[in-house]
C-alpha cells in the first residue's frame, strides 16, 4: 500500500490515488509515507534534507563537548536517534522489511515519542553543562590518562577531574 502511493504521489499536493486508500499506521510507522502522499515530494525531499542537517549538527556539537563522560552519552544518544531516522526512511521507501520503528520528531504518539525527546534532552543537558568543568582526560593510546583502565583485577572508569 505505501509502494502504491508513493508511486501515485505529485510533485506538489495530495496523491492521485483514490480517497479511501491509506496506510495503516500512517501516523508512526509510515509518517514520511503520509507526508509525501498529503503534501507530495518536494515536501518530502525537503524533510529528508532537513534530517540530514539535523544529524550533520548534533554530530558537530557533540564534537565540542570537553568532558568525556558527556561525550560518549552524547554520541550514544545521538547514534540511536540517527540510526532511527535512518532505518525509519529505509522502511518507508520499502528497503527494509516493514517494523515498528518510528521517526524521531516527525512520527507522534506512544513510547517512541517520550525516548525521542529523552534523548534531545540528554544531549541538550549535556551541552549546557559543557563549559562548567576543564575539559577531562580524553582516551589516549599510551598516556597515564586513560579513560578506562584495567588494574588489579579492576575496571576502573576515569569520569571525574585530571
């Protein structure tokens, strides 16, 4: 069914498919489905674009967090949100096999949604908190100042200040 209107949409405005055909799901699994169907490619175009920017900037930002701990929060955070809006569009356009996997800010309703903005705000609350301590210790390969250490039969996890 979402093949049949992404074929049947226009360039602009709403499909020339039959009125009473939808796709089930249209507000989550297949948002994108329904936006260029309701609004047509351009639209759809244009949001694919604006994700890609999106992704491009969170991974920017995260670049420039100073302390470690927040870093590797950051990256995971913005890792999962980018593999979702990824294998969202995949499904979408039908190179994946039909799930329940959403898109981040486009897809509304449910869980997906509150993990969605849970995510943001861990970015966010990392980002605020950047400037407030010297930048920590980054991994080096043969420095005393290692991340993750491995001693006596311990993990040991450097979080805090050199």
């Amino acid at each position: 069914m979402a093949n049949n209107l992404l074929a049947a949409s226009n360039l602009f405005g709403t499909t020339t498919q039959k009125s009473g055909a939808h796709v089930p799901n249209a507000a989550t699994d297949f948002a994108l489905v329904n936006v260029i169907a309701s609004l047509g490619w351009v639209v759809g175009i244009v949001l694919i674009l604006c994700i890609i920017v999106y992704i491009a900037r969170m991974s920017v930002t995260i670049r420039k967090i100073k302390d470690s701990f927040g870093f590797f929060i950051s990256l995971g955070a913005c890792t999962i949100l980018a593999a979702q809006f990824v294998a969202g569009i995949l499904v979408n356009f039908g190179f994946l096999p039909t799930a329940s996997i959403y898109m981040p800010l486009i897809s509304y309703g449910g869980v997906g949604y509150i993990v969605s903005m849970a995510l943001i705000g861990l970015i966010l609350s990392v980002w605020r908190r950047n400037n407030l301590l010297p930048a920590s210790p980054k991994i080096t390969a043969g420095g005393v100042t290692k991340l993750i250490q491995y001693e006596d039969g311990k993990i040991i996890i450097n979080v805090g200040r050199a």
